[in-house]
C-alpha cells in the first residue's frame, strides 16, 4: 500500500465523568488547569518534532540554492516576433536629493580635519600610522556598524573599537580577532577584501561579529561588561589602512505605541565619494559620471535616503520615427516626471500603469529618455498599525519597453477560458485594434486578425489551435473584437501541474500585409463555485494562501522593498507556500490605509509556479471609508494583469468603514460594475471582512438583525460574487468554546471584534456561493529567539503578547517560546481541521513572514527571517488533501468518550485503509485500530467512520497517530 496521510493529535484521557463530552482546552467545559494546559503544550511540541518529519526550527525553510534554481527556471515573456519592441532592462540611475549633498560635502569638511588621512577612490586612507576617533551620535539599546577593508590596504595591526563594547581587530599576521569579557579570541585567517559588521545590543550587553557576512562571534559578551552606550567608533592603523563604505543604523526602543517597538535611523552612512551634482541631469550633454548601472525594476527608499528622488538615464536608438511611439511603463510610485531628449514627456501623477504615445518627442538616430520618480513619506495621518517605523515606503521605477508600431495596431489583448469539455477546451480571445493618424474621419478599412496557441510553459510546443476573422478600423478609434479557439486534449492549468500557453496574435491589412503582432500567455483553466463549492477546472479545490504582507528582512531595507522587492523575495515566499502544501497567496501588501500593489512579476512567477492569488491591485483599501476606492484606478490594474490564471479572485478592498448596508450594497455594485466588463472569468470578493458588512445573510432574505428582508440589491447575489470573512476563531486571546460551537456560537463566547455569527452558517451552506476564510487565526507564537540574537527583534513582544493570557491562562515567558509555539501550531490545526469538515473553501492565515509591526509580528507562520515555526509545520499536516482525524475538538477523552475518526479527502475517490495509533508519552503503542477497505468519495469531502473506544482505560496524555494508505503503490506521498 502507499501511505498518503499522516498526521496526529494529542489528548488528554481521564476516568474522570467530567470529561465525558466535548470538554474545552480552556474555559466552558474544561477540566484542565493552566499548568496541566502547559504541559500540553509542552508535550504537543515533543509529539510534532517526533511524528512530523523535517521539524526544524533552526533553520530556513528555504534555502538561498532553491531560490536561485527556481528563479533560474523562471521563464522571461515571450517578445512579439513583427513589432519593433525596444526592452529598456538597463539604466544609470543615482538617488539626489538636497540633504544627500549637503551630507557629503559635510563629511568631506569632516574627514579634511583630521591629520594623516585622505580621501581617494572611494576610501579613507591612513597616509602614516594614526588612530581616528570618529564621534558618532549616542547609541544605548541596539544598534549595528558595518564597514569593508579593501583588499588593496593593510589590515595588519589595525584595531576597530565601538566604544569600550566591542573591540575587533587584526594582527601582524592580518589575522583576525575580537575582544570579549576582556578576553581576547583568535579566529581564522581572512584573504581578500574583508566586510566587518558588529551587532551591539546594549540591554543584553552582547554582540554579534560578522566577517565577510559570516557569523564570526555569535552573541558575546561586550569587551567591557561595564559598557552602557557609545558614542564613538576608534580606528588605529598602520601606514596604508583603508576603509571602504560605513553604514552604521540603530534602534531605539519605544514603549508609547505598542505596535511601534522601536524606530530606524541611518547615523553613519559614508561611501568616500563626491557629491553628484544633478543640474541638467535630463539633457544629453550632462555626464552621469558616479551614477549607478541598474536593471528595473529601480528601487530606492528607507528613512537611510529619505528624500532622494531616483534620476535615471538612458540612451536609445531610433533608425525612423514610427507612426506611433508608445512607451509602456509597468508603474513609477508613487508619481514621477518622463523627459525625452530634455523635453517634459509626461507629468506621472499616481502608481497606475502608463502606455505613453512619445512620438513626437523622438528624433531618428539617438534618444535621451529621462525618469524622474518622487521620493515617498508616509503621513502619519495615513500609516497603519501594523506597518514598520519607518515612514519612507521604497519608490520604484517598474519595468518599461518602447513600441514603435504602425498607425493602425494591437492596442490590447485579453484571452479566458470560457469553457472546458472532455477532450477539449473553449478559449476566448479578445483584441482590440486601435487606429491613429493618417486617415479620414470617414474612411473604415477591413483588418484581418489571425490567431495561433501553442504550450509555452514548461516546455514550448507546436500549433495547438488558431483563429481568424476580420475587423473594422476606425479613425481615432479602438475597435474590439472576439474570437474563439478549440484545443483538443489541453493541458490544464492546476496549481500541481502549472501549464502555460503562447498566445500570438496578427494583425494583417486587406492585402494581408503583417501590420503587428501582440503575444500573451496564459492557462488554461475556469474558475467557478458551482454548488457553492470554490473550483478550479470544474473540480473542487480547497484555497491554501496565507497573507503575503511584505515588511521583509533586512531591517535596514524594510521599508525600501515593501512595494516592491527583489524578485528572489516573492520565489522565496512561494516556495515556503508549496512546501507547507498551500498553493496560493493573499496579496496583503500594505503600509497605508489606502494603496496596495499590482506588481506583475508576482503573476508572472505564481503562473509558473503554480500559485493561485487574492489579488489587491494598487487602488486596494485596508482601512479607511470604502467609498474611497478608486475604481478608474482598479480598472488600470486589473487590465495590466487579468490574462495571468494564477489571479482566482478579484479582492479590492480588505476591511474598509462601510458606514451602513446602503452604502455596502452602492459600493458592491460600483465594483461589480467595473470589474464585469473588463473580466468574467474570475470570482469578485470586494471584502476580505464581512463583519464590518453588517451583512445580510446569503440569499439577502434576512438583514444582521435577523430580520425579514425585502429590498436587497440583486448585486449581493450576482454571479461571481463569492463570500468571504475574518474568522478569528480562537484569536485575540479567546477561549475554546467559540471553536467547540461555532459556527453558532453563544454570545458569551464570541471572539472579540465578532458581536454576532448568526449569518455565517447561511454562508456556509449555500449552493451558490463559495465561503472563505480570508484571515485567520490571530494567535501568536513566539520566534526562536536564538535566532534573533544581537538583532532588534530579539526578545521583543509586539502587541499580541496578552492573548496566551486568555487562551492558555497565563502569558509565557520568552524561554518559554517553544511552548508558545506549540498553542499557535495546535490551535491552528484543531481549527482547520474542524473548518475543513465544516466545508471552508479556503484559508488564509494573517500572515505568512512576520514582517508586520517593525519584523515583530508573532501571528505568523514563519519569523521575520524566515525560519519555520510549529504553527508552519501543523499547516502542512492539516492542509494534506487526505486527513484523518478526529470529528470534533473535544480535549480530554472521559470514561464514556469514543474517537470520532473523520477523514478528509480532495480530489479523486480512493480505496484506504485507515490505521489509528494510541501512543503513550514514552513512545509505546497502547492500541492500534485498523479501518479496512474505507471509500473516500471524488471531490471535497468528509467520510465519518464508527467512532471508536480505546479497549483498555487510560489515564494521562495520549498521541493519536492516523494513517492513511491507499492500495497500489508503496512510496509515501506528503500531499
């Protein structure tokens, strides 16, 4: 047989009749005490690091070698053959701001006082042998210092000194060593130019040496434990010591605002060059002598270059001035200026995608095309709670390309799965031809559009399936058209097999000369909730996609890459999702009440990749009144990236103040108006939170207050639209009889910020609808504070630190983070488990890094840095598409208490055997009960089995070991 689930859960067994029934963890029915909760719990993480295999909270879930091997296969979009496609990738560009220069030639003032130094090709150099005090502002709870040695200088005998803290230094023999308790500790030998870093944590009187970004010193004693702050950095060196760029950043601790545990600031940042001077920096005779080579997207930001506006520069060359010039720009946030040879091009006033006609602007032969993007500040007015401190979110230039195309061309082309057969797929192509210049108002021509499809991805193939018809063209005008193909035998788009295809499309005049070509790609794939059941294909699926917040490491860069990160960021979290048997993403991607993002690299690599997405768009609302939607906005966005299959769901706005129903249903229609005629082949959520709705039930026959309703607009109940909610079951502190109820839950129990969930069950059990759990579960587990030694996340409590108070009965201490893990981990697979039997579409949990709330968020399902937690490991067991476990959440198993063996099946009908395991707390199998020849129904399902009795009485706490096997093969399958 093959086994193709395990999974277990732990209980408590007692003679006690007061255990009899569905007894609680804490509160309502509960039998335990705290102390017995944290033994639990305690034990609970044993039994994980011993059934689960790969339990490793030591170590990163992904590595920077799978990042690299799964970026590498990435593959580029394919470029249209017929069209003149300039690719603008690579540009010079610099950040220039006025204080930047008035700082540099500050320092320069500042390094010109000291004797026996000089300033020369970007370093400092001793010309004798010196000692350099260099005064640094005051440094007194965290902070880090960060310098190279070229390789070209002499480190011998040169000693580094962070006030009496740390002292590191390198023998005659360049050597290395460092100082500690006043002891001093050799390391290896270092060839080559050498990165220093130190990490100083003044609270613990601790650092952390990095050499060449490896850890040297791992959580030290300060050199002198006497040391409270500093205020200096003391270097002393031989004749021909030179120092490369300084970066110093620190921390310090705020305790007014529970969600800001500590501010960023830049107090040393010196690279040894010469300011850059940026007058005429857009006409073609300046010199960007200094300025950077970059690829785009360009990112800049942080509190480290605030108000740096980003200039860039590049050079290209035309042979003819075409009919039309159009420069496509993928976003400039938050605004920007577009200078074509000196001239102003374009004013840029918000983050939407641009298609600029620049045709006037060129000139055959050489063409200077300059970007100016704004440097951005959040208003305090505007930053949300759960952002970072540092108020300067990155600015960007996102991808561009140049058209040169004729008058009459391929303005757009969007292609959707219309309909999928048994040997065959229905694919719906729309184009629209767009007609400029040259002909009279009363002249119409007759086009010809071919269109061909071939697989794309992971592998190109032939001709699968073309089209052909005609279109009229009209002056000034766009005219669209559609067209349908047939391929037999598709290879469907399924987050396990993520097949792509290659749309061409031609465009052909009346004497079928080629006059442009316009190429997509795209899956093959329909997305429904027939039966009120979420389906990819026209089968069930159940949605795995926890929260992508942002808010990712280095601190430093927090704010910089939020919006738009380096790419190996998102493959990274991808991989994390996969191996956590999720397959999707929630775009949650904020730092303002109102903006999110709609960066196409996300789509472009969940398509390949095979993640399903929640998508925001820029024009996303998190908090703020919901008629502040931007819905012309939101429209740019989704044309820019509607022909991705991995976007399943339409999300624009997450819990926005809708004031009352009226203003609800105006909005649900605004959006729904907007997004049905520009896309219907996706579900539309326009909140992510129904409870802020006040929401009638399913079918708008009965208002929140359960009364009768007459009235309800036919919008609430329109194709597409699917439901979905926050349900924090067991967040926020709250005890267990809200999951033991729900969901009709006493008012006594209900979770806090839930006055009521009398209208989730309609939700639930419609058979329209698809229901989702759109942000879960808001209990928080600790990190692995080893890992977060010397950093200013270490031991650090965001605001969630009081919920163990209320779930478990009292708050654990920070050598207690393995057990607050375990409470997150448990709570999280007992609530899954039971959603999942109650039918959930789908989850996401809030969030997958813990990058909110400055990298202290503790809700998430991996820490800042990216290692796992438990609750990371309890996700990929409840999230297998074959579960077996127990029908209820009941925790101590009285006298006349029975299992109720459940078992969970996604996808095709299966033959199982079904083995149950009691395991004492040594490890010694008490009992094992076997279910023969078990028929797990084709699609979403829960098959109970006769609930079973242990034959022997037992006492204490029990692992409950499930296995399911599947007849045929041998191998063990995790998923």
């Amino acid at each position: 047989m093959k086994t193709i689930s395990k999974s277990f859960e732990l209980r408590y067994f007692s003679q006690d009749p007061k255990a009899n029934g569905e007894t609680d963890f804490k509160g309502g029915t509960s039998v335990l005490d705290t102390e017995q909760r944290v033994s639990f719990l305690n034990e609970y993480a044993h039994q994980m690091e011993k059934n689960l295999s790969d339990v490793d909270l030591y170590s990163p879930i992904v590595t920077a070698g799978e990042v690299s091997s799964a970026l590498g296969a990435i593959k580029s979009q394919p470029l249209p053959e017929h069209r003149q496609r300039i690719v603008l990738d690579d540009w010079v560009w610099t950040g220039h701001g006025a204080a930047k220069e008035n700082r540099q030639l500050e320092q320069i003032e500042q390094w010109s006082k000291y004797k026996n130094i000089r300033v020369t090709e970007a370093c400092l150099y001793l010309e004798e042998d010196a000692s350099l005090p260099v005064a640094l502002p005051l440094q007194d709870w965290r902070c880090f210092l960060e310098w190279t040695l070229p390789a070209d200088g002499s480190v011998a005998d040169s000693v580094f000194s962070l006030g009496e803290a740390a002292t590191i230094g390198f023998d005659a023999e360049h050597t290395p060593y460092y100082i500690s308790g006043g002891k001093k500790i050799t390391l290896p030998a270092t060839a080559g130019s050498i990165t220093c870093k130190i990490e100083l944590d003044f609270e613990n009187r601790k650092y952390n040496l990095y050499l060449n970004h490896e850890l040297a010193a791992d959580f030290v004693e300060f050199s002198d434990l006497t040391t409270s702050s500093i205020e200096r950095w003391l270097v002393s060196g031989k004749q021909g010591l030179r120092i490369g760029h300084i970066l110093g950043v620190g921390y310090k601790r705020l305790t007014e605002n529970e969600f800001e545990p500590f501010s960023i600031g830049t107090f040393i940042d010196e690279d040894f060059t010469a300011p850059i001077r940026a007058d005429g920096w857009n006409q073609a005779e300046y010199d960007p002598a200094g300025w950077s080579n970059g690829t785009l997207p360009i990112v800049h930001g942080g509190q480290r270059y605030a108000g740096e506006d980003i200039l860039m520069r590049k050079e290209v060359y035309i042979d003819e001035v075409p009919a039309i010039a159009e420069l496509y720009i993928e976003s400039l946030t938050p605004g920007g200026e577009l200078y074509i040879n000196g001239r102003l091009a374009a004013f840029i006033e918000d983050e939407y995608m641009r298609k600029l006609d620049i045709t006037s602007f060129l000139r055959e032969g050489n063409n200077l095309i300059a970007v100016k993007v704004y440097s951005d500040k959040i208003e305090e007015a505007d930053k949300m709670t759960h952002s970072h401190t540092d108020l300067y979110t990155g600015w960007f230039a996102g991808r561009m390309h140049l058209d040169l195309l004729p008058s009459i061309y391929i303005e757009d082309v969007f292609t959707w799965t219309d309909a999928i057969n048994e040997s065959s797929a229905i694919q719906k192509v729309k184009v629209s031809v767009k007609t400029q210049k040259g002909l009279s108002s009363s002249k119409v021509t007759d086009h010809n559009i071919a269109v061909k499809m071939m697989p794309w991805f992971p592998e190109d193939g032939p001709l699968c399936a073309q089209g052909n018809w005609t279109t009229s063209t009209y002056a000034n005008l766009t005219e669209t058209t559609e067209g349908i193909l047939e391929i037999a035998s598709p290879n469907l788009w399924t987050s396990d097999h993520p097949n792509l295809y290659k749309i061409v499309v031609e465009l052909y005049d009346s004497e079928n000369n080629k006059c442009d070509d316009y190429v997509v790609t795209t899956g093959i794939r329909t997305v429904s909730q027939d039966g009120g059941v979420f389906r990819i294909n026209g089968k069930p699926e159940l949605l795995r996609a926890p929260l992508l917040f942002g808010a990712r490491p280095p601190m430093e860069t927090i704010a910089a890459w939020e919006k738009c990160p380096p790419a190996e960021y998102y493959i990274e979290e991808m991989l994390m999702v996969q191996k956590m048997n999720g397959n999707g993403l929630r775009m949650s991607v904020h730092d303002e009440r109102i903006g999110g993002i709609n960066d196409p690299r996300v789509c472009e690599f969940a398509d390949q990749l095979g993640i399903m997405l929640v998508w925001q768009t820029s024009a996303w609302l998190r908090l703020t009144s919901a008629t502040n939607l931007d819905l012309e906005g939101m429209a740019t966005c989704i044309r820019q990236v509607r022909n991705h299959s991995s976007i399943v769901i339409w999300q624009p706005t997450n819990h926005p103040s809708w004031k009352n129903w009226d203003t609800v249903m105006k909005m649900y229609r605004n959006i729904y108006d907007t997004i049905i005629p520009l896309d219907t082949s996706r579900l539309i959520s326009p909140s992510a939170d129904s409870r802020r709705l006040n929401p009638y039930n399913d079918s708008g026959t009965m208002d929140y207050e359960g009364n009768p309703a007459e009235d309800c607009d036919s919008v609430w109940t329109a194709p597409l639209i699917c439901r979905g909610n926050m349900d924090y079951i067991l967040g926020y502190g709250n005890e267990w009889p809200a999951l033991r109820q729900w969901p009709n839950v006493e008012e006594q129990y209900l979770p806090n910020y839930m006055d009521t969930t009398s209208y989730i069950p309609s939700f639930i059990d419609s058979k329209h609808r698809a229901y989702f759990n759109f942000e879960h579960d808001e209990t928080a587990g600790q990190p692995n504070w080893d890992l977060h030694k010397g950093k200013p996340t270490y031991q650090v409590n965001s605001y969630e630190w009081r919920y163990e108070e209320g779930s478990i009965g009292r708050t654990l201490e920070f050598n207690e983070w393995k057990t607050s893990q375990a409470w997150q981990a448990f709570e999280a697979y007992e609530v899954i488990r039971k959603s999942r039997q109650l039918d959930y579409d789908g989850f996401s949990w809030c969030c997958l890094r813990g990058g909110p709330n400055t990298g202290t968020y503790q809700k998430s399902l991996v820490d800042y840095y990216g290692q796992p937690k438990l609750v990371y490991y309890s996700n990929r067991m409840v999230f297998q598409d074959v579960l077996a476990g127990s029908g209820n959440v009941d925790i101590v198993y009285g006298p006349e208490d029975e299992i109720p063996v459940t078992v969970l099946n996604l996808g095709d009908s299966k033959k199982v055997e079904v083995v149950v395991e009691i395991l004492s707390a040594a490890d010694d199998i008490v009992e094992t009960h076997i279910y023969n020849h078990v028929i797990l129904p084709e699609g979403r399902t829960v098959t109970r089995l006769e609930s079973y009795k242990p034959s022997v009485k037992l006492e204490g706490l029990y692992s409950i070991r499930y296995t399911v096997n599947q007849e045929g093969a041998h191998e063990f399958v995790s998923k």
